[in-house]
C-alpha cells in the first residue's frame, strides 16, 4: 500500500534513521530525514586520536539488531568481532563473566556460602512480594538476595548516577537490568543448578554473533545507511537544525530559513528541547548524568579475549573499560602493525564538570584501583592521550521521578501527530536496538491510522471533525 503522506524524522541517530527506513518499507511515499550535523549517528559517536577511534560507549551490534535487519549489507561495513567478551571486575578484583557466574561466585565465596546465599534468596522471598518493590535496592534485594551487594552490583549502580539504589526508581532495574532479574527467578536458578551450569547468571552464556563498528569509525557505516535511505526514496537534509515546531499549522522552520511540512512528525531530540520548540510544557523533571570518556594507548594487549570490562569493584568512579583493539586486531594478518587502545567511561559528578583538572583527576582515580591489586601490572604500561565530556549522557530516574508526566507529554503530542521516539526522544535507558524498535513501533502506529483512514474514511472524517482530545 502506498500513502502520499509526508514523514518527518527529527535526529539521524538509529532510531531516526530506523523510522526512515521502516517508513519507506511501509510503503510511505514522502519520507524526509533533518540531521543538525554534517553526519548521522547520533549517540553513536566517536572521536579520532592519531588516527585511533575511540567510541563514546560501548557499541556492539548481535545479530538480531534492528539496525542489521533494515540494513543486511551493512554487515559488509562492519567488523564481525565473534563472540562478545564481556567480563566484570568483582569487589575482590577477580575477573568473571558479566555479570556473575555461579562458578565465579563459588571461587571467590566458597561453597557452603554459595549455598547459603541461594537459601537466604529464598527466604527473603517467602515474607516480601515483588510487587512491593519501590526502588532498585528493594528489587535486586528481592531477586539477588546477598548477591546484589556480595557481587558489588550496587556499587555499579550507584557509580552510574551518583545516588544510592534505593534512591533509583524502579523503572531503571526493569528495563537495564532485567536481563539479570530474569535468571535469578527461582525456576531458572534451580533448572540450571540441577543441570550443573555453574556459568549460570552470566548475561552471554553462549557465543554471540557479534558486530562492530568500522575500524575507520562510524563514518563509513551511517554514509551506507545515509545512501540506503535515499536509494530507497528518502531524503536526508545534513546541517538542519530544527528552530521552532509550528505544531498546530504542522509546519518546522529551519536554521538554514526554509520551511519543512509535515503530515506526522518523529522526533528523537531530547524531550525539553522538544518542548522548547514546540511551546508545549513539560512537567516532568528531567536529569541526565554527564560521562566523561578517557582514551588510552597501551604498549601491548591487555586482557586480549576481553572486549568490555564492567568495574563491579568498591574502588574508581569509572564504569566499564571497552578494549577496541582486542576485537579490531583479530582479523588481521601478522604483518600488520597492531596498536593497543581503550577507552574508560567514567562517571563525574555534575558539579565536577568546571574543575579544569578533572581530566587528570580522574586519569588517576582509573589507576589508583588496581594498586596493590593481582591486575597492578597489567594497566602500568598506559597513556591518556585525550578525553572527551557528553554532559547528557545518561537519563536519571530517581526515586520521585514520575513517568506518568512524560506520558501525559508524549499523549499531549500524539495528539498533533507528533511521536517521540529514541532514548533521548522518548527519554529511555534503553539500547540502541531497542530504540530503534521503538521508532519502527511509531511507524506502525501511524500505517496502521492511515489504513484504518482508507478503509472507513467517514469515520476517520467525524474523528478528525470531533477530536476526542486537545492541548
């Protein structure tokens, strides 16, 4: 089916570019794609050091990405890296799989203690109910039991937004930890035990069809996705920056003076900066924690068949190590020059930001947590040769955060066919597969309005005549 109506997409990142391409799919015949930069991407960024790529986060794209479902030749692009090695540092500095393992756990705990701490889950279980659950702390409390803390996942947690657990809603663990809630429910873990799987708990427990990002950067990979959409009869204007959203004549005025319409309009822009344009209030509270990413160089590999390393320890304010070239050196021949390089994600507080030494602050914290520990030697050999700031890095759901006003914003904009989509549009600790889910789910929700116009057109005619809601 073909519909001559005019999408609009705000923001190339992937769930922008997801909704483009999904658009076109549906068979929408005016589909026009604003990137405020040069480039697409989005959140998916990273900065060149003498030649070095360093991301912005860790970035690995499975299999069932949706980005590689609405891009199958961009595998072609992308560097296939096997199985992802992803491993966390444990409060006694010992390396695991991520997160944990019950084999690890037994290793560092012992048996008997092991045993224990499975019982004691159970019995937490038996007077407290998941429903009763508040915040983050009380959840993993009722899933994990000693684990939670044993493990140091609360240090993580805590280490990511600078406020204790039971301070973090508990939105946050049941959409960026439930994967870890999933096996921890009772008939898993005693499945698995009975199976004798003592690599049980561990997120990636199998290999993993795993893709990465071009050596080069993401450059070469959004230019293929960029060239897909327009191939496919899209457009995507580069260096359009959104001013004002005119959403009652449905209309967008631009940076460069032009005047973009629109049927229904998608935007993956950060929520106040929507609400900004569009003159449209946003009650809700809205926080982000920076992240400040540090870039080394090593003299040689360190931990090789690691590619990300989650710091689960009492000590740093860094969050997780992502080794690229432990997986950008495994297709290359002997004769090619290997170079060594990492990037840490470390988690400043917002009132840290004007410190004009936090650069060399937290290069030192980063090397002060493996002093006098059995890994000591492995990171000596490492130098800092830059950094960069991302001021909204992540979005803060703290205790009194209330979803229900951004739901009333994003209800309130529905209703001018205007859909927030992507982790800063719809304002979601989510992945960027899941993002861009989220955008197709969008596309859908409109195709299926334009069906229903086709198929009863005077019922849509007295909805639109006698709208059931207005601003």
């Amino acid at each position: 089916m073909k519909i001559d109506k005019r999408i609009v997409i705000i923001g190339g990142g992937p769930a922008g570019c997801a909704a483009a391409a999904h658009a076109l799919k549906k068979g929408f015949q005016n589909v026009t794609l604003l990137e405020a930069a040069g480039s697409l991407g989005g959140l998916h960024k990273d900065v060149e050091i003498d030649g070095l790529h360093f991301d912005l986060g860790a970035f690995f794209f499975w299999s069932h990405h949706q980005i590689l479902s609405l891009f199958p030749g961009l595998r072609e692009k992308m560097i296939h890296a096997g199985s992802s090695g992803h491993l966390s540092l444990s409060n006694d500095f010992n390396l695991d799989k991520y997160p944990i393992t019950l084999r690890g756990y037994v290793k560092e705990h012992g048996l008997v203690a092991t045993l224990w701490d499975l019982f004691r889950i159970l019995q937490y279980r038996v007077f407290h109910s998941e429903s009763e659950c508040s915040n983050v702390e009380e959840l993993l409390l009722y899933f994990m039991g000693p684990f939670y803390r044993k493990t140091g996942l609360d240090n993580y947690i805590q280490r990511l937004f600078h406020l204790h657990p039971g301070d973090i809603h508990v939105e946050f663990a049941r959409k960026r930890v439930n994967g870890v809630i999933d096996k921890f429910r009772s008939k898993n873990v005693l499945k698995n035990i009975l199976k004798g799987n003592f690599d049980y708990f561990a997120r990636y427990s199998i290999a993993q069809n795993v893709w990465a990002r071009p050596e080069s950067g993401f450059a070469a990979m959004y230019e293929y996705i960029g060239e897909a959409i327009m191939v496919t009869g899209g457009n995507v204007l580069y260096n359009r920056r959104v001013e004002k959203i005119n959403y009652r004549d449905k209309c967008i005025e631009v940076s460069d003076g032009s005047i973009v319409e629109y049927d229904y309009l998608l935007s993956s822009q950060p929520l106040h900066l929507t609400s900004k344009m569009t003159g449209i209030k946003l009650d809700a509270h809205i926080n982000y924690q920076p992240l400040c990413s540090l870039f080394y160089e090593a003299k040689e590999a360190i931990l090789p068949e690691c590619f990300v390393l989650f710091n689960f320890s009492r000590k740093g304010k860094w969050k997780r190590i992502t080794f690229h070239s432990n997986y950008y050196n495994i297709e290359k021949t002997d004769n090619t020059p290997r170079r060594h390089y990492f990037v840490v994600e470390s988690m400043p507080a917002k009132d840290e930001l004007s410190n004009p030494l936090l650069t060399i602050e937290l290069d030192s914290d980063f090397r002060k947590t493996f002093e006098t520990t059995k890994l000591q030697d492995t990171f000596e050999n490492i130098s800092l040769i830059g950094h960069r700031i991302t001021e909204n890095g992540y979005p803060v759901f703290g205790k009194s955060f209330d979803r229900t006003k951004v739901n009333d914003f994003h209800e309130g904009l529905l209703n001018w066919d205007i859909h927030n989509i992507g982790r800063q549009g719809e304002f979601d600790h989510v992945s960027s597969s899941d993002a861009s889910r989220s955008a197709m789910n969008a596309i859908e929700a409109i195709w299926k309005k334009e069906e229903f116009a086709i198929h009863f057109p005077i019922l849509t005619n007295n909805h639109i005549n006698n709208p059931a809601h207005t601003i």
